[in-house]
C-alpha cells in the first residue's frame, strides 16, 4: 500500500508534501542523517569521523554502520542516487 502511495507521486514538490504529511520534521531529519551516516561509511571513514563529518553522535554513527554492515549491498544501490545531488 505505501509502495503505490510513494509510487504515485511523479514531481519533487508533490514528494516533498507527502513526506511532510507521512513523517514529523524530525524523522525527516533522521532519514537524511542516516544516509548521510551511510555515505560516510562507505568513502571509508571510521565511526569516529563520521560523527564529526555528518555530525552526529558517536552512537548515532555506531547504530548506521551496524545497519550499514547489515545492509551493504542493498544501500550500494541506492548510494548513486543519494550522490546526484
């Protein structure tokens, strides 16, 4: 149901609504903390320099790369789209 939800949205400015009307500005600002937490990882920084690199806290960094580890593959594909920007 959220697959075709998301999917039917074909703009920027109509994803950004409904991000705004699906999560509180708060989640929003931890999903971009957590990829930019992902990014990090992967050019190869310790946790350490991603907390002063994203920033975050050095546990914050500590719970990404636990997911990053866990995720590996899965976050390589979408890594390209995150750095298009």
């Amino acid at each position: 149901m959220l697959y075709k939800l998301f999917k039917s949205v074909s703009n920027e400015p109509d994803f950004e609504t409904l991000l705004k009307l699906t999560f509180t500005e708060h989640e929003r600002v931890l999903m971009l903390e957590r990829w930019r937490i992902f990014d990090a990882l992967d050019r190869g920084l310790s946790q350490r320099e991603v907390s002063k690199d994203v920033p975050c806290s050095v546990v914050t960094a500590t719970r990404g790369a636990k997911v990053f580890r866990e995720n590996k593959e899965e976050i390589a594909r979408f890594l390209p789209a995150w750095r298009a920007e």
